[in-house]
C-alpha cells in the first residue's frame, strides 16, 4: 500500500541483486554465506565458487591472509572498520594493480555464540590512481629544490618518485649548459642521479656522453615533448641501441617516460622514468611525468643560474673590470690594471646624456675576494647613479651612503674614488674625489695644468662631510689621467714626486694612448704588492655645425616655432627622414617645458655618431612623471610619446636648472 512501511527483506534482497558494490555476509568461520552476484569482481563466477568459500579463494591477487587480518580486526574491537585501502595485481592477463576499498561491520552474536560480519569492497583503482598521482606532484612540490645545488636537487626528484611513481628514475644534464631546443644527437648529457643504485644501467653517476641515436632519448631532446616508451625486446630503437637495450631487458623493466627538463623554450636534461613491477606507464601517467619534469627544470634552473652566480663572484677579483671601453666622441680612452695583490681597485668610463662622459677610478680597501666583491658593487652602484645623471657632488654623495651600509666598524673606509664628467660641447670638466688622488692633466702642449680638486672623504667613513667638485674648461687634446695608489711605485715614496714623475711621463699627449700607459709602467715601477690602474682620456670637441641651440619664450605660440626651426637644421644635417619624429620629440618637450616650468625655454639639437640628442631646458627643477592617459584624458601623453619615439630619454638636474633629453639612433642619408 503506498505510504506503507518498507520490508527489510525487500531492501536487502535489492542490495544484494543490483548494487555495483561487493557485498558479502560472512559467518563465524569467515566463509560467504550471501554475496551480490553482480558486483565486481564476481560477476563472472558460479555461485559454487563463492558460497562457502574464504574471500581469499576467488578474491585472489591480494597478499595472503590480508583481508581475513581485516576481519579479525574488525571483530576484536568490536566495531566497525570502514574505508580500508587493499591494493592487488591482476592474478592472469597484462599485469595491472587495482585498488580496493574495503569495510568491514560486526554482526551480533549468532546463538553459537560467534559473530559473523558484512562486507563492503568497491574497487576504487581509477579513484586511487588519480589521487596516488596527486600525491607523487605533492611530494615533488614539496620536497624537489630545498637548496641550490643540482645534484642535490636531482637526487630529490629520484627519490620523490621512486618507489611512488617509478621503479626506476634518472636525471641527466647537458654537460654543457642549457640550451634551446632542438638539440642534436651528439650534445653530451652527464647522468647526475640514479635511483634506485641496485639496477644496473649503461649509464653510471658522473657519466657524461651522448645517449645513442636514434632513441626516444634523442627524440626528446629534439623535439622536447615527453613521450611513453614500451620496452619489449623487439623494440626498433632498442635493436639500434644494444648497449641501452641489455640492462633494461635484464633489469625486466617494461615501460619508461622520457621527458625533456625545460624551462621556457631552453632545455637543461632529461628526466628519465622506467617501470618494472607496476602496471606500463599511461597518458595520465605521462602529465605527472611533464609537471615533476616542470617543477623540477625550474629548480635546477636556480640551482645553476645560482652556480653560475657563485662563479662569477668568486672569479671578481680578476674578472669585473670593464673588459672594453666604449668608442665615443666625446674622449679617446686607454687602459691600464694590474691587479697585482688581488685587490679592489677598479676604473669606468661611462657614457652619459648628451654627449658626455664619466671617468671614474676607485680603489677599495683590502685585498681578496671581499674586496673584489665590495668593488663589484660600488662599481653597479656608481654606473646606476651616473645614469641617473646626478651632479657629480650628488653622485659620490649618494654612493658614500651605499659605501656606508657595506662597512662592518664605523671607523673605517670601504673605498676611495675619483670622478670626472667632460662635456664635448661646452669642453667642460667637472672633477670630484673620495679621499682619492686628484687627476693629472696634460694640455696640448704637454704642460701640467694645476686644478685644486678639494679632497672629500673616503666613502663609507661617515662624519656627513660635503663632496665639493672643480669645474674647469679644457680645450681639444687634453690628456685627463685618473689613477690608484699603486701606480705611484712601493709604499713610503713621496707621492708629490710620484705624481710629478707621472706628469712628466704623460708630457707628450699627442702620442698614442698605448704607449703612454706602457711608459707610465716601465717608469712609475708601480708597487708589486698593490693593485694599479691607470686612465687615460684624451678630450675632443664636438664641430660646432653639429651643434644647434636656440631660446624660446614660454609662449605656447613657439611650438609651431621650434618644429620649424628643428626641420631647418635635420635638413641643413642631410637628416630629414628624422624630421618627423623629432618634431614630434620637440613639440612635446617644449609643451611640456611652457606648460609646467618657468622662464625662458632652451631647445638644443647635437648630432653625434649615428645619433641624435634633443634636449629642452626650463628653470623649473620638479621632475615630470610618466603616466599613461585614460581615454578620457585631453592630455597627459607627451612623456609617453617621447618614450615611444626615443631609443633613450631622462631628465637632468643641474643647481640652476632641469633639462629633458631624448636620443634618437639614426639611419643617415648617403
């Protein structure tokens, strides 16, 4: 009658006709006396087979005596025991794994006095599968990349999917670096780890050699996809390669996963993966394979990318001075280093805004790695403040700070350093020192010219003394000459007489800036337990034709004038497919000078070696910022336009003034 109470009987006799899941009543003894003839597992069996029998003699593939140690569980305590894993093989066909959950629910006493008990087994093999994958990615995310060192890093991997994941894992490198892809057949992978060591391979810890070809191994480093290989003895690849085939038939393994170790488009190795007791390596298997490979590339990326750091710190001390110095118009330079006590001195030339140059000769205290390290540093941070065209009392101001924070006792000093910043269109010579010699120049015609550089504090020495520069205009063919102690010859000579023994080692500036640096060795007879550096610049002028200047009222009106004038000049330069973007360079320059600065605003145009420098000058000294407009805006686009135009652009300070600069490069009419 509908509404009316269910019969038991009638739900137990659905359970046990139709449910996908196996259900068992076993009695005392553990013997089946009722089971659901359709769940898996005994769908295909007489019921002969299964009533009155142990779950062990049709439920085979399990270890012996496992799921009864279940039930005398469940039974001791009395309760139930629910959602127990019980992993199998396939007793006949393809070797497989399955997965089984199993529980187990204590019946009450029978009147003999001995309980009996309900099974539950649902194969859950698909289910387990996917999350035993999950685990293996967890394991890797976890535990792969715990330091900076490759080897270290390869043998996390191996061990994070062996036995989890592989019967068998290898990692090998390009030995010689990464490299982009595709690769080929001959590029030598040294082997960096193994696991398990037991399993012989063709390939032993610290091997370094190309892997055979044709194989999936140089396959994969071809075309760099991860691919699943079978390993049957009858193999094409394997028939090709018998070194390789031997060891993985004796080793019976049956399947492996080559994958290429990338990062971005660049390959580092591959991670190789070989299976010989679980079931043959499947499509899901492979995107586990892919994600371990991924993560793993990315670690031993930093782990060489931090070697490689590592290296090239412990290699400063001979290997961070300036391997060349720029060509420039505005100086003519040579060198001179000796490092001859491993220390810390170190010279620049620096090509700034507008044609000028930063030459600049330090010296750190000490000697050693520290030093060399120490120098490194100072040297970024000096180049990084000269781009950012400070004055130059700014700049050793600036870097006397960031000397600060690298000393350990506040007594002492980090370094001495001297600047010079030549300008090759007004000839001028801005000259600032850091408890640092003053340079030596020599005019054209071979006199010293004195010039008081006064002396400011080593850098780092704290006490937030001034830096005070000297300004002086220099003609076409002058010699600048920035040098270290340990030029001037051993500790105790009178460095006044050095100095003077130098000048008169550089009297003929006409020669070549060579041999003037090999004269200034074989006479100053610098100090073999100091380091030595030695400058050398000889001035030019920019021709005045290449140079064109005007100024303009703050008028909105002289926009118009300036993109004329500035197209008469590109024209007069033989430059007028430059006339366009220049215009537009200037418009906005000059706008933004009208609108935003004060007083009268300079337009200057130099041309120089396949260059072209804009500059506009205002008194204003605020900093423009560049932003980018929202569509609504009537303005707020020139910085940005000026930028998109430009190879370069920035903004100078000077004590009276700012000025905006753009550079062009330029493809010059014949």
């Amino acid at each position: 009658m509908a509404g009316g109470p269910v019969d038991d009987a009638e739900v137990l006799n659905a359970l046990f006709g139709d449910s996908p899941q196996g259900l068992f009543v076993f009695d005392s003894e553990r013997k089946v006396t009722r089971y659901n003839p359709s769940g898996r597992g005994v769908r295909h069996l007489a019921a002969e087979d299964v009533l009155g029998h142990d779950a062990e003699d049709f439920a085979t593939g399990f270890e012996p005596g496992e799921l009864r140690a279940l039930m005398d569980e469940a039974l001791a305590g009395g309760a139930p025991l629910r959602r127990r894993l019980v992993r199998g093989v396939s007793p006949s066909g393809p070797r497989r794994t399955f997965t089984v959950e199993v529980s187990f629910f204590p019946l009450p006493d029978s009147h003999e006095g001995a309980p009996g008990l309900v099974g539950v087994i649902e194969d859950v093999t698909e289910r387990q599968a996917a999350a035993d994958r999950l685990a293996v990615l967890s394991t890797v995310h976890r535990t792969v990349g715990t330091t900076l060192d490759a080897r270290t890093t390869s043998d996390e991997l191996t061990r994070a999917l062996v036995p989890a994941f592989a019967d068998a894992a290898g990692v090998d490198l390009l030995d010689d670096g990464p490299a982009s892809g595709p690769l080929s057949s001959g590029v030598p992978l040294r082997r960096i780890s193994f696991a398990p060591a037991h399993i012989a391979t063709a390939r032993k810890e610290g091997d370094s050699r190309p892997f055979p070809f044709p194989t999936p191994y140089t396959q994969a480093l071809n075309d760099t996809e991860a691919r699943i290989v079978p390993v049957t003895p009858d193999a094409p690849w394997l028939v090709t390669a018998p070194d390789m085939s031997a060891p993985l038939l004796d080793a019976n393994m049956h399947s492996m996963i080559v994958a290429p170790l990338r990062v971005r488009d660049t390959v580092l190795g591959l991670l190789t993966l070989y299976r010989h007791r679980t079931d043959p390596f499947e499509e899901a298997d492979l995107d586990v394979a892919r994600q371990a490979a991924a993560t793993a590339a990315a670690h031993l990326d930093n782990a060489r990318s931090y070697r490689r750091e590592h290296a090239v710190a412990s290699t400063l001390q001979r290997k961070l001075q300036p391997s060349t110095t720029p060509r420039l118009s505005a100086v003519e330079t040579a060198h001179m280093y000796l490092p001859e006590s491993a220390g810390g001195d170190w010279y620049d030339v620096i090509p700034l805004s507008g044609a000028r140059v930063a030459l600049v000769v330090g010296d750190v205290a000490g000697h050693g790695i520290e030093a060399a390290a120490t120098m490194g540093q100072l040297r970024i941070a000096l180049r990084t403040l000269a781009l950012q065209d400070l004055e130059t009392d700014e700049l050793l101001t600036h870097l006397d700070e960031v000397a600060a924070q690298l000393v350990d006792a506040p007594a002492t000093h980090v370094a001495t350093c001297a600047v010079t910043v030549y300008n090759p269109v007004s000839r001028r010579c801005a000259m600032v020192r850091a408890g640092h010699p003053a340079p030596v120049i020599i005019d054209p015609a071979g006199s010293p010219v004195t010039v008081d550089v006064p002396l400011g504090p080593p850098l780092g020495a704290g006490g937030g003394r001034v830096f005070t520069p000297a300004v002086i205009d220099l003609p076409a063919g002058c010699l600048l000459a920035l040098y270290s102690n340990g030029l001037l010859g051993a500790r105790g000579h009178d460095p006044a007489v050095a100095r003077r023994r130098l000048e008169q080692t550089l009297a003929s500036p006409a020669r070549p800036l060579r041999e003037l640096c090999d004269d200034a060795v074989y006479r100053m007879a610098p100090s073999r337990d100091d380091d030595a550096v030695l400058l050398l610049a000889r001035t030019r002028t920019l021709p005045e034709e290449n140079v064109a200047d005007w100024t303009l009222p703050a008028e909105p009106s002289v926009v118009h004038m300036a993109r004329r004038l500035v197209g008469r000049q590109l024209a007069a330069w033989h430059l007028g497919e430059a006339a366009y973007t220049t215009g537009l360079i200037v418009s906005e320059l000059v706008t933004n000078a009208i609108r935003y600065g004060t007083g009268p605003v300079r337009l200057r145009l130099i041309h120089d070696s396949g260059r072209l420098l804009t500059e506009v000058t205002d008194a204003n000294s605020t900093s423009p910022h560049l932003r980018h407009a929202c569509d609504s805006d009537e303005g707020g686009r020139g910085l940005y336009i000026v930028m998109s135009l430009s190879t370069r652009w920035g903004v100078r300070h000077s004590h009276q003034d700012k000025t905006i600069w753009a550079e062009q490069r330029l493809h010059e009419d014949p």
